[in-house]
C-alpha cells in the first residue's frame, strides 16, 4: 500500500509531466477548483449525488444514502463454508502464469485471413479457384502470403484438408530486430495488431500485382494475370526508392497497375513499379521534425480519425481513367484529405525508456477543444503512351470546404463509384447526430492556386450544373456508429438517378439494409459567387426506399463487415444476429423483391464470412464457447432459377479445430431479467474445484462500455484463456454485457449517452446477485471488480459507488477525468462539456475519491506511463486526488515502450512483480495477515495489441529492466527489450492483477 507521494507520480509529477502542455495546465487547475467545490458539497451533504436523465430526456441530479438499496447489501457468509483458494509459493505462482502462457501458445488464434479468391478459366484444371490469404504456417512465428487450391470435385465421404501453400521463398517480413519506424509503431497500436510479418497487402486481380511492407520497405510479386499461376515459392522483388523515412499505406492504381501510391512523411507520391519513377505529389509537410512546427498532411488520417472512426487512410485511387489533351495523355486521380492541426493541442509524453526522445509528442484534440482543419481534395497526374509522368497537377473544391459544408467535423469515409463518375464521401457533424452521404463529380475541383483573379476564372469555367448531391442522410437524437456499408450501383449514361445499398441504425434504432433510389436533381450555381449554403442545400429528393432486413436484431456494419453483392442473381449477402444476438451468421436476401431472408451458416456456432467475387463459394471462421475456432470452405448448390434457395455444402477445411488444454473448461452463457425488465446476458467460469456448500471467491470482469461485446457464443479459451486460469485457482468468474454494450440495438447501446459510468454498474450488480442465487457457490462478501480501458474506469466506478458490493477493484488504464479524453470519443457519449457539466463530473472518477474506501490493499491501479491514448494524466491526478484525501492505493505503473518482445523461456512479468505476502483485504488463504507494505514499482514495458482483450486502450506489462540511468541500461538492451514482437502481455498483466486479488479478497 502506497500512502506518501511516490517519487515519481502524484502531485509532483504533474507538473513534470503537463509541462510544455499549457491547456492541460489550466484544466488540472480548473479540476482542483472542482474537486475543492464537490469536497464542500460531500462535507454539506449526507448522501452522495450521482447525474441522470429523466424520461424526458433533461437532466436531474439524485441524493440517496451512502449505502444503496437493501439488495446490494453484502451478509457474511459463514467462515466454514467459504472456499479456500490454495495458497502457492512465489514459484508455484509463477509456474502457474507460465503454464497459462504456454497453454495461450498451444491454441493460439493463427487462422487465416484477408482472402482473394481467383476464378481459374482453365476448366481442364482440376482446380476451380486459387485462394489467397494471409496466415501463420506451422512452425512460423509471423505472417505470411500463402495460397491454397480448392479442387472443382470432393469426396462426399472424405474431409479434404487444404493444405497451405508459401507463395513467397524463404522471406523474412518483420525488420530485423523488430525495429519499426514510429509511424508504423503507431499504426499498429491503432490497428490493435498483434501479430507480425506481413500484416496487409493489396491485390490487383487482373495482372495478378500483391504489393505488400515488410522489412522497413515496400515489395511486389505477380501471380495469375496473363502470365499464369505460379506452381513453386517465388523471391518478391523489392521497390526502391529515394525517399528517407518509410513509406505507408500503399495501394496499386485499379486504373493502371503499373503505378502505385504511398505516404512519405505526411505528402501523397506516386511510383511506377515498372520504370522505378517517383513523383511527389502534394506538398503540405516542410520537413520539419517537430510537430509544433508542421502541423499539415495529405492522404494521413488524423488519431481521432484511425482510432474512433477505424479509418486508417487518407486517400483513394479513382478506379477509371481518363484520356485528355491532342496527345491521348491518360489522367489518374487520387482524392485525398488536407489536414492543418495547426490549432490542436500538442500533449508531451515522458520517454524514460528511450534515450533519444525525452518526450514523444501527439497532436490530441482533448473534448471540447479544436479538432483539425480538415479538406477534400484531387491530386491528378498525367503519362504519356510510355507510362512517364508528364504533368501533376493539385486542386481543390471550388469554394473552400468550410463554405460548403460549414456543419461537418469529420470525414468518416470516403471513395469513388466503380465508374469514377463521382467521387462520394461520408460527412459528419461535431455531435456525431447527423450524417451526409454526399457525391462530388471531380469537375466540382479546381486548380489550387494563390492568385485570386485565377482562382475566380477557374471557378467560372465550372458548368452551373456541376454541384455535389447529397444523396443520403441519416438523423438521431443518440449518436450514429460510422461504418463501411455503401454499395453504389453504376448510372446508365445521361442517368439522372443514383441507387444504391445503405446500411442505416438511426431510422428503427436497429441496423439494417435499404435500397435507396435518389434524385440528382441540380439547382444551378455561379461558382465565382460567395455562397452561403442553406443546412439542406444540395439535398436530392428520395425517389424510393425499401428495407431489406427488419426486426428488432441487426446487420453487422462496423468494425469492418462487409456486404457482397450479386447484381446478376438480384442478392446480397451479409452477416447478421437474426437468430441470437449472441451468434454472427451469413445471410442472403433478394433486393430486388425483399422478404425472405436465408441463413447460410450452421446454427450453435458464431461465424465470420468472406463470399468469393463470384458468389458461388464462401469461407467460415466459426467456434462456440465449446469449440475452438475451425476454417472451413462451403460450396452453395442448388438450381440457377432459384438461388436464393441455394445450400452451402461443405466442400474442404483450411483448418481444424486446436486441441484445449486439459483443464480448460468452457463458460456458461447465462441471460436475466433486471428490474426494469431488460433481459441481459452474462457468462461465468465455474470454479474447477466446486465443493458442495462452499462459496467460492468471484471475479467480475468488466468492460461495460459501447462498441464491445464481450458475452457471445464464440471460442473464449485464446483471448480469455486467463479468465479459465482464475477458474482452475479456484474463483468464480462472472462477465456480463450491461446496458450500452453493442448488438441490442442503438437504444440499449445508447443507454449510456450523457452519463457515463451513471447506469452500468447497477446492471453488474444485479447480474452478479442472479447469479448467486442461480449457482449457489458465489461469496457475494469476497467480490474483485477488474477490468482494462473502460472496463478500468467502471472499476473504480464500482469501488465508489459500490464498496459493500466489491471488496477489491483492479482498474487497468483508466479514464478518471473526461474532460482530458478526446474529442471523437468522448462527445459522441457525453456531448460537450459546456452542454453536459454534471454528467462531465459524475463521470469523472478522480473528482469523487473521497467515496473510496479507507481500508487498504482494496484498489490497485495498473496503468502504462507512455499510454498516447488513455495518457497517463489520468492515473497521475487520480493518484494526486487519493493523496489529498489520505486515501490509500497500490499503484503498477509500466513504462518504457509500445511494446515487448518475448520468448517462451523469459520469466513472466506477472510472477515478477506478484506480491509476497497475504493482503488482508483479498487474502483468500485463511485468517487475514498483515499487510505487506509498499510495493515498488518495477520500470516495465507497456502495449496491447490483443484487440480481445482491450479493444481500445493499451497499457500491458513487460519484463522489469533498468532504466537508461541505470548501471546496463543502455540503448543495446533497451532497444531489444523496447521492440512490439511476438507476444502481447495483456494474460500476464490480467494474471499480475489477479495474484494481486486471490492476496487479497477477505478470507
């Protein structure tokens, strides 16, 4: 237990770590007005007072009694029928992690993925399709390309196992030491990549071009196209290249794939693979290394953008060229965002660990402050018969974007219609309540250009019919979750109309797919004139729109799913939760006479699917809590005149079920009503070890937060795999999707909107008493609430508002002040502070710690110190609160780099920084011992790249190590130590925080 100050958190470190951040000076002072104003009301005030809204939507404040309502009040059970969790010695624990970690190892997830299917035309081939993937071959400890024949014929009585085939020879994707640039360090935190090698690649059907990074550099190979399939591994080439810095984001021209595209310190270039020419093709960065000093880009997506949009790229390739001029000159285009963060705060991280970098530092648009200035724009170039660049040319809309559409904060996603008829993109307002689907025909751009008198000729030149359309709309009074569902059918030439497939949330509160027939219908305009559009300006008329789909159940849309679309047969697949919303499914539907939905995939399981381009093959990567995910390939069979009746037959595994470690147990699914009669579901890991009449321990893990779905029938043992090792160690483990969880509908997500942190514990809490009653072996007085992120933040939540409930609380990298998380994020749920200020303190945990027990070894905190999302801010001044207020607090804090390299032979985080000794709080040993002291913190590395495990904030541990300071802390064994590579620690640090809690749960 730590009471003083620590040397290098709290108070003291506050100012050493908002130094250089001036606005995060004046918030920590405008938070220690606030604290000071709440301290006087909790000493005038009996209760405590907790922010909601009424029915009507406004918002009231609520006074109760320090202790809630008589259903959570906690009796003591009797010593003699609690369960003792067998005291270990230091090594016993320690093999205990090890054998977890080496069990995660024996079932770890190396299914593949990304696939390409590719139709062989040869019909004398005895194979119909060439599949394309990545995956992880047996024995590799990275990702590679890999291919896979699927045979035109099967044996109805034979399991044909595809075998997986190296397409490239003898190759070594991941740089040598693992050392990645920063650029690709963030991107992989942002991606939430946990694997290695080669992670993405793009995929040119026609000429058969895979261009792919590895190695710090960019490669090429060619397979299929006009010169046929390979038959044995080949060398991929490497494309040099003048420019320093590493290049990111390629993509191949689909126009011209002798040409191709990438990101080189924040301007757009392109390349022709053939001749090795180069050309830069925007000019926003000035090549300077401090970010205060260059604060534009072109074709980068901003943080916010990649991590609260999941859009991670900035530009797109217009699939159709052009031929202009008396030569035939072809012209390619590329839209792509402007980005000027010039007035966006700059936060400045501590770098111990690096002895190069004493600070790494963000722009990071903090709630309520400015977001980046943002813009669309074209950048073309022409070439010659040869292929040479002969002209790059950059424009800009017409009249400045702020003009356009003065309402729009983000650019959530953007493309081109197949013909490259129009550019689209998808506008979003600040509060995240209105969105625009908006199409820009590429004569809507001019030249870019600082002479004015031009600048107005170029604007007259453009034909008054020329105007962007804004085709679609979508309106709520909860928050809309972007997504990639957008399917543009092609216009028929002199076409005034466009139809297309919209995945909508906002018009039944549930997500389904509509087609949709707009108008584009124009209204004339001088272009050289100052316009002051309207809020509907530009707005076609809807002709027609039918649903699809329908029910109180939805179509996956975010997170990457995908529709696929067979405009022959009039179908469109997609995945869905019509059966359960606990299981994802495969599912087909006619849009050109909507009714009848089919399901395709097998029922008990959850599947994640991926259709062949000619719909008549698709791929299942499918598991249940019972059974480890298998990769199957099914075949659809049935009569050409009705196919959407056609059934999947299975035609061939790409993988198998992996044997579970032997005392793996699967968990339970379990669903309740609550007394507001909202039916939620929870699952819970028995105690390996039930004896009758014995309470055992509990852990309640938590994440509680939008966007995640942590109960639902798919394979637990790899992600979660720790949650069973709590179970084997004799403690129940109960998990429960509350209300603002995903997969209920916008409604139930919503439930959260403005009140953070105001309704989900309630739901945990009712959910953990059902369970007590159910079971019988819960020791309702010997309960740990733990969780990462968000799950961290309802952690503490917990131990606040509910301390006779949860005896511990294990908060991992939490938000404690909204104010201080950033703008995508945090106003989507809680709006602006200045529009939301009780729900904005009710939700800040760092302003109620004088409701936190004053009993020690009840709260620790884990938190990495370089955390560039949830910043460490945020556990410094709660550390600095519970100071204040003599409250006592274990702190771990972990430090040196986005993440670790591992091998299975290094000693476990988790068993180095265990504690020794009995807590009395958590002790489950017997009768409670003395409490063991400080802990020191141990310098230790911090990530997380397992997106099961935290899908939005990274703060996992790795081994302790001196600091540079220290007698052998040099840049030789940092650097080694330093590296993100093949294993990620989030089931360590779980099991550092769960030693902590079997020390110390009451006996």
């Amino acid at each position: 237990m730590r009471r003083g100050p620590p040397r290098l958190l709290g108070v003291a470190a506050l100012g050493s770590l908002l130094a250089g951040s001036p606005t995060l000076l004046r918030l920590a002072e405008w938070l220690m007005r606030k604290v000071k104003k709440l301290r006087l009301d909790h000493e005038n005030t009996e209760g405590w007072r907790s922010f909601s809204l009424n029915s009507e939507g406004t918002e009231s404040m609520a006074t109760g009694a320090p202790v809630s309502d008589r259903g959570d009040t906690v009796e003591m059970e009797d010593p003699a029928s609690r369960f003792q969790v067998q005291k270990h010695s230091w090594d016993g624990l320690r093999n205990i992690i090890h054998g977890s970690r080496k069990n995660s190892g024996l079932i770890v997830n190396k299914a593949p993925h990304d696939f390409q299917f590719v139709q062989k035309m040869d019909e004398s081939s005895p194979h119909s399709h060439r599949l394309y993937y990545l995956g992880m071959p047996y024995g590799s400890r990275e990702n590679s390309l890999l291919y896979s024949e699927i045979p035109r014929k099967v044996r109805k009585e034979a399991l044909l196992l595809l075998s997986w085939k190296q397409m490239l020879d003898h190759f070594q994707a991941t740089p040598h030491h693992g050392v990645y640039s920063r650029e690709e360090e963030l991107l992989r935190e942002r991606k939430r990549l946990g694997v290695f090698g080669i992670t993405s690649y793009d995929f040119h059907s026609e000429s058969g071009l895979f261009l792919f990074q590895a190695s710090n550099s960019l490669f090429h190979c060619r397979d299929g196209g006009k010169n046929g399939f390979m038959v044995s591994p080949m060398k991929p080439l490497e494309i040099k290249t003048q420019c320093t810095g590493p290049r990111m984001d390629p993509k191949i021209c689909p126009a011209d794939p002798a040409f191709f595209s990438f990101i080189n310190s924040n301007d757009l270039w392109v390349a022709n693979i053939e001749t090795g020419e180069e050309r830069r093709l925007t000019f926003c960065h000035r090549g300077s290394p401090s970010v205060l000093d260059d604060p534009r880009s072109a074709g980068v997506a901003t943080f916010v953008i990649q991590e609260e949009f999941d859009r991670f790229t900035g530009y797109w390739w217009c699939p159709a060229a052009s031929w202009e001029g008396p030569e035939g000159c072809k012209t390619l285009r590329i839209l792509y965002e402007e980005v000027d963060e010039s007035e966006v705060e700059i936060i400045h991280v501590p770098s111990p660990a690096l002895e190069e970098r004493k600070t790494d530092c963000y722009r990071y648009p903090r709630t309520g402050s400015k977001n980046p200035k943002i813009a669309l724009k074209l950048a073309e170039f022409q070439t010659d018969s040869q292929g040479k660049i002969v002209a790059t040319r950059e424009k800009e809309l017409v009249q400045p974007f702020s003009v356009l559409f003065p309402k729009v904060e983000y650019i959530a996603r953007a493309g081109w219609t197949r013909d490259g008829k129009y550019a689209w993109a998808m506008f979003l307002d600040r509060p995240q309540q209105r969105l625009q689907l908006v199409l820009l025909p590429p004569a809507l751009f001019i030249p870019t250009t600082e002479n004015e008198e031009e600048r107005v000729a170029f604007a007259r030149a453009v034909p008054r019919n020329i105007q962007p359309h804004v085709v679609y709309e979508e309106v709520t009074d909860v928050w809309i979750n972007v997504h990639d569902i957008f399917y543009p059918f092609p216009q028929s030439e002199g076409e005034d109309e466009l139809c297309f497939i919209r995945a909508n949330e906002c018009k039944t509160g549930f997500c389904h797919l509509y087609k949709v027939t707009a108008i584009l219908k124009p209204s004339g305009y001088d272009w050289s004139e100052p316009l002051s559009p309207g809020e509907d300006e530009f707005k076609c008329p809807i002709k027609e729109e039918i649903a699809l789909t329908s029910g109180e159940w939805e179509v996956l849309a975010r997170h990457g799913s995908k529709i696929w679309v067979n405009e022959e047969t009039k179908l469109v697949y997609f995945q869905g939760t019509k059966d359960t919303p606990l299981e994802h499914h495969l599912y087909v539907v006619s849009y050109e006479s909507a009714g009848e939905i089919v399901r395709l995939t097998t029922p008990g399981f959850s599947h994640s699917c991926s259709m062949s381009q000619n719909f008549d093959m698709f791929i299942s990567h499918y598991s249940s809590v019972g059974t480890p995910p298998c990769v199957h390939v099914y075949k659809l069979s049935g009569p050409d005149d009705d196919p959407l009746h056609k059934q999947p037959r299975f035609w061939a595994s790409m993988m198998e079920a992996a044997s579970c470690p032997p005392d793996y147990v699967p968990p339970e699914i379990f669903h309740f009503h609550t007394r507001s009669d909202v039916r939620l579901y929870g699952m819970i890991y028995k105690p390996h070890a039930v004896q009758p009449g014995k309470k055992h321990p509990t852990v309640l893990f938590v994440y509680g937060g939008p966007q995640v779905q942590l109960v639902n029938n798919s394979f637990k043992g790899i992600k979660y795999l720790r949650l069973n090792t709590l179970a084997s160690l004799g403690y129940a483990v109960v998990v429960i999707d509350g209300r603002g969880s995903c997969q209920r509908g916008l409604r139930f997500e919503g439930a959260l909107k403005n009140q953070m942190g105001q309704v989900e514990i309630e739901d945990q809490v009712e959910g953990l008493q059902f369970v007590a009653e159910k079971y019988g072996f819960i020791d309702l007085s010997r309960v740990a609430i733990h969780g990462w992120s968000y799950g961290g933040f309802l952690s503490l939540m917990g131990l606040i508002h509910k301390p006779q409930v949860f005896k511990v609380a294990i908060a991992g990298a939490p938000v404690t002040v909204w104010m201080a998380y950033d703008t995508g994020y945090t106003e989507r749920y809680m709006d602006v502070p200045e529009n939301n200020q009780l729900g904005y303190e009710a939700g800040s945990v760092a302003l109620h710690v004088e409701k936190l027990p004053n009993e020690p070894n009840r709260l620790l905190i884990l938190h990495g110190f370089l955390d560039e999302n949830v910043h460490f801010f945020h556990t410094n001044f709660l550390v600095s609160q519970l100071i204040r207020a003599g409250k006592p607090y274990q702190l771990q804090v972990g430090g040196a780099s986005p993440g670790v390299r591992r091998g299975a032979g290094a000693e476990s985080p988790a068993s180095a920084l265990a504690p020794k000794a009995g807590s009395p709080h958590l002790c489950l040993h017997g009768s409670p011992g003395p409490s063991p002291g400080p802990r020191v913190p141990t310098s230790s590395q911090q990530s997380c790249t397992d997106r099961g495990w935290c899908p939005r904030h990274r703060a996992h541990w790795g081994p302790g190590q001196p600091s540079p300071a220290q007698p052998g802390g040099g840049r030789s064994v940092l650097w080694k130590l330093s590296r993100p590579h093949y294993f990620t620690l989030s089931q360590e640090i779980y099991l550092e925080g769960m030693v902590w809690g079997a020390e110390s749960i009451s006996g």
